[in-house]
C-alpha cells in the first residue's frame, strides 16, 4: 500500500483585456447526427479579448460544436451569432473575421512555409506587397522567418502548428477558433504554443476559442466550459470550478471497492462515492481522514491518492464518471 499527493498545475495570474461586449452567443444549440444527439440545448456567451477553452473527453461534442461555430456545418436547432453575425444566414461575412486552426494538419508537406501562406491569403483576395508584407511580419511574430523556403513536411509538430497558427492569422481575424490545437505535440511543445497564443491574446486583442482535453491547457483560460455526452454541464474560470469540490479528493484503490464503501460509511460516516471501480471521497483536511482510513481498513487498501482539487476531479464531480474517452464507433459518429 501506498500513499502520495496528486496536485494540479496552477493558472497564470494576468491582466485579461477583456470586454463586455461579447463575441460569441449562443442559445439553444443542439445537433444531431442521424437519431443520435451530439449536443442539447448549448448555451453560453464569450466575451471579446478572452481566452475561452470547451474542456471535455474524445465524444463529448467538442468537434461538433467546433464545425458549427466555424461554419463547417450549419445549424440544425437554436441560434448562434458570431462577431454580430448570424450563423444561419451571414457565414460569408464571418468567415472574413475568424481564423481557425483545425486538430488535422491542413499544411500542404510539398510547398515550402512561404508558399503554404500565399496560398492561404489568396483565397482572402490578399495580393502584392500587403501578402508579401503580412506573411512577414506573421512568420515573424511566430518565430519561423528562417525556415520560410523549408518545405512544410520537413518541420517539427511544433513548428508546424506555429505556421498554421501565422496562416490563420494572415488576413487580421478578430476570433481565433482551435480544435485541439495542441494534438501531437510532446508537453514542452504545448506550453509553448500557448504561451504564443497568450501572447497573440495580450498584444492584438484577439478572442481566442480552443477545445481540448489537456488538463493543463484548460488551466490557462481565462474560462471553460465543460462539456460531456454533448451537454455544456458548467462553465467558469478553473479556480472556481475546483472551488466546488467539496475540500481534498482521496481516491481509493482496493480489491472489493463496494464492500470497503460500506464499511467505510458504517465505521467513519463518511460517503465514498464509486467512479470506475475505485472509491472517491471529497471531504476538507483530508489528511486527517487518510490516516484513520489507513488504520481502519489498511488490510483492505492497496493504494490511496489525496491532494487538492483538479480539473480532472471537478469533471467526476460534475458528471458521476472519469475523464476517459468513450468507445470507438460512438467517437467516431458523435465527434466527427
């Protein structure tokens, strides 16, 4: 039997130039494919200037929603406007003032860094010197000027997704949409992509809107919203979100986990709730509680967690259930 500390990483504290005017409301949004729900009745509003992450496991209705706040797909039940437009009948208008970096790698191996960005502009009637100019300062900004004549197949995962983010930002969008931007990428990697898009938030002002199942990167948003099984179950910065935690969270492994429980709740009067085969309990100072659990039932318990509150732990206190993926038929329908 062993006993250890789980803790989470802690948020950035920063100034957020945040509005209240908002760039994204939506009301009701639901979507389906075929019979199968993949979102219900979505709602919720982001401000402009903010770091806004939908936090949720593979099939959760995160690509979902992506498509249709980036107008892939349109809508089927609710509304949505973006940036004042419509997305049931402006889509043209909005597409000028988003970018949007999607989870699949949409950079062309057999054109070099420069060429992959002309191409990208031309479809936004960039031309001459105000291309030649944008794609500059923007391979600049994200530091891969000198490998601007490399071939886009010969970078890094790393340098590949800081040159898709200089595409989408090519023609100036006032919203920045991410799905799963940081996929593939090892954990150095992903730090430093959102330190970029920090960076990006803190100097033009752009919203930027992510989905993603990274713990840590959920972490440096101003707000998320968690999502699971299609529904938006809480939306809120991530202090607050562990804030409703009830205290620390022990987690207990052992080889009857249901008989333990109620032994537990006989001898201690104290709940432990089962999540996929192991007990969870929320309950402050837990320390003190971890050493009568060990002397009580030490015999019965092969290993115990305990530490304070993490997204992860908010998420099972949210919705009854780990933060695992679902199946793979379901994933590939309901979060395609």
């Amino acid at each position: 039997m062993n006993a250890s500390p789980a803790t989470g990483a802690p948020r950035a504290e920063r100034a957020a130039p945040i509005s209240a005017e908002p760039a994204i409301e939506v009301a009701d949004l639901s979507f389906s494919y075929g019979d199968r729900p993949a979102l219900s009745t979505v709602e919720f509003t982001i401000a402009r200037g903010e770091i806004f992450g939908f936090l949720g496991p593979n099939g959760g209705g995160k690509s979902t929603l992506f498509r249709l706040l980036s107008t892939l797909v349109p809508i089927q039940s609710g509304d949505a406007r973006i940036l004042g437009c419509d997305l049931r009948g402006a889509t043209q208008a909005l597409r000028r003032k988003i970018g949007v970096v999607f989870q699949s790698p949409s950079l062309d191996g057999k054109l070099t860094v420069t060429e992959n960005l002309a191409i990208h502009g031309n479809l936004y009637g960039m031309r001459g010197a105000r291309l030649k100019g944008r794609t500059q300062a923007m391979l600049a900004r994200l530091d891969v000027s000198d490998r601007a004549g490399d071939l886009a197949e010969t970078l890094s995962g790393g340098l590949r997704r800081r040159v898709e983010l200089a595409k989408a930002l090519l023609h100036e969008p006032e919203l920045l949409l991410l799905d799963e931007p940081s996929t593939g990428l090892d954990p150095a990697a992903r730090r430093e992509f959102f330190n970029l898009l920090s960076r990006l938030r803190e100097s033009d002002g752009v919203t930027i809107v992510l989905t993603t199942h990274y713990m840590e990167e959920a972490e440096r948003c101003d707000r998320i919203g968690v999502l699971d099984r299609g529904r938006l179950v809480a939306i809120a910065p991530p202090g607050e979100l562990k804030q409703r935690v009830g205290g620390d969270v022990m987690v207990i492994s052992a080889a009857a986990p249901e008989a333990l429980a109620q032994k537990i709740a006989q001898r201690l009067q104290v709940r432990a709730a089962l999540v996929d085969g192991t007990l969870r309990i929320e309950r402050p100072r837990g320390h003190e509680l971890v050493a009568r659990l060990v002397d009580e039932f030490g015999g019965e318990i092969e290993s115990i967690t305990f530490g304070r509150p993490t997204l992860e732990d908010v998420f099972v206190h949210l919705t009854g259930h780990r933060f695992v993926a679902r199946g793979r038929a379901e994933r590939e329908e309901g979060d395609r």
